[in-house]
C-alpha cells in the first residue's frame, strides 16, 4: 500500500470514530474550542501537513497548539491551518536552544498568542540533545530551578516586547522533593505572573502524585493553558518517566483521570485553551484515531 493511500485510510478511520459524537451537533459549538498538540500527530504530519490538518478538522478540532517545525515554514503551516479552518493561540519552542528573537518571530509568523517552553533548561546549550538534556534534568537541584526562574523571566519579558505572553509546561520531574520544596513551587514563586504564565499537563501533574485541581484554585489566572492527558490506571505515582518514559500515556476516557472536575476548577481559574496531547508512540490505533477517541470523551465536559 502507498504512503498516500495509507494516509488516508487512517484519517478516514479517524474521521469515522468522531461522527459517533452526538454532542457538538445537538448544542453546537461551545464557548472554549478544544484543541490538539501537534506532537501527538507528528508522524502524519510530516507524510502530508494538509491533509492531517484536515482531519483534524473533521474530527472537531478548532485549534492546534505546535510543536517545533519541521520542512515547513511558520508562514506555510499558518497557510495551511487557514485552509483546514483552524487556529494555533499556542507554539512549544525551544528556548534556550535558539535565538529568542527567532523563536518569538515563528510564534507571531503562526498567529499564535503564547510561546510556550515544553521544557526550559537552566543553560543554553547547542540544538536538540535528547541525552544530555535528559542527564541534565536528572541532576537538576533548587538552584538549577532558581536559575530557570530567572532565565523564564528574561523570556517572558522579551516575549512581551514581542505581543506574545510566556508560558512553561510542566512534565512531572518538576515536583521531585527536595526536603519538602519542589522546583514547581520555585517557578511558582520566582517567576512574575506577568511575565510567565503555566500551561498545565494534567497527566503528567497526576503521574507526580498532585492534584491539577488543587493548582487551578491556588493561582487563579496563571494558568490559560491545559493539556488533557491521561494515564492508564496502573500508571506509578513517579517523578522520573518525564524524562526516561517507562509508562506511556492513553485516549482520554481510557485511563485514571477524571477530567470533569479537572475542567470545572481550570475554568473557573481563568482557562482559556485546552489541548489533547498523547505523547508518541501510540499502540493499537494511529494517532488520528487516538485523537478522535479523546475527543469524543472530552466534547460534552467543556
């Protein structure tokens, strides 16, 4: 079978799983679009772009938040987004990978309004090294998150000279106790709310042993963004497989987390965009698939 006929064999499939939903034609659209974090459809999005943003569409999707490009301009990708009818508030980028000024241009070049750090180290370093990175945030101590707090500072800073709002999203290493302090709560307090906002992870927030609940409610307004991941029920409470993933995320619905009061509390806390992210690779189903399936569990809870 060609790659081309493959392509569309799977978003058909996907496209067949979201026509099960009765919700969004019985009340229409609702007041926060849900949206999906490119990463989880990376793979169909580098055999063709168009035709995966399309599917997306078609599912019920109205916003992607991107990940780093690859063989595609910011400019191409916001054409072919126009042509799906979808919207991108939202760009990962690696900072402290990159020139800052580059990063922020590709956020604005995409039409987004937050430039997001998916994970911020407390030096700059050289393109995207996988296992050093991953050594380094094993050894992070306080005064590593001390020094990210500063470095997010000066981005969020730059990034508002830019039009754009700064935002980190958490994995779950960040909650790793160091005598009864966690690096989350140094980027909690040593960030100014102005110049950094959160993207909250729940799946990885959980996966750690905490509640999203319980953040949405403490700091009302730091956090317009959220990723709905979920994890299978058998899934440790850990601090590690953010870095080293021993135990891979699942469909929405299909796992331990039980969004519904998640969603309440968030909206109540100043939410604005919501993203579906399964982090590759996914078993049992392509990924426009699994993307389908989480719609259909979180359609009628927001």
């Amino acid at each position: 079978m060609n790659p081309s006929r493959r392509l569309f064999l799977q978003q058909s499939a996907a496209v067949s799983l979201a026509s099960l939903l009765p919700f969004r034609s019985a009340f229409g659209e609702t007041s926060m679009p849900i949206g999906v974090q490119l990463y989880t459809v990376q793979d169909e999005l580098k055999k063709d772009a168009a035709a995966t943003l399309q599917a997306l569409a078609k599912i019920g999707y109205r916003e992607v938040e991107s990940f780093p490009l690859q063989n595609i301009t910011a400019a191409q990708m916001r054409t072919l987004l126009n042509d799906a009818g979808l919207k991108c508030p939202s760009a990962h980028l690696f900072f402290g990978m990159g020139d800052t000024a580059q990063l922020l241009d590709q956020a604005n070049a995409l039409g987004a309004h937050y430039a997001v750090s998916s994970v911020l180290l407390p030096v700059t370093i050289t393109g995207m090294d996988l296992p050093k990175m991953r050594d380094m945030i094993k050894a992070y101590t306080l005064d590593d998150y001390k020094k990210i707090a500063a470095k997010a500072n000066e981005i969020g800073a730059q990034a508002q000279k830019a039009g754009l709002q700064y935002a980190y999203h958490n994995h779950n290493f960040e909650f790793r106790d160091f005598g009864g302090h966690t690096g989350y709560e140094i980027l909690l307090k040593e960030t100014d709310p102005k110049l950094m906002k959160f993207e909250l992870d729940c799946g990885w927030m959980v996966t750690s042993g905490n509640n999203p609940i319980d953040y949405f409610t403490k700091y009302p307004g730091r956090y317009p963004l959220m990723h709905a991941k979920d994890f299978p029920a058998d899934t440790p409470v850990n601090t590690t497989s953010g870095v080293d993933p021993s135990h891979r995320p699942t469909e929405i619905g299909r796992g331990h987390i039980d969004f519904k009061p998640i969603i309440a509390a968030a909206e109540k806390s100043g939410l604005q965009h919501i993203f579906v992210e399964q982090d590759p690779p996914i078993e049992g189903m392509t990924s426009l698939e699994a993307v389908a399936v989480s719609y259909n569990a979180l359609r009628p809870l927001v």
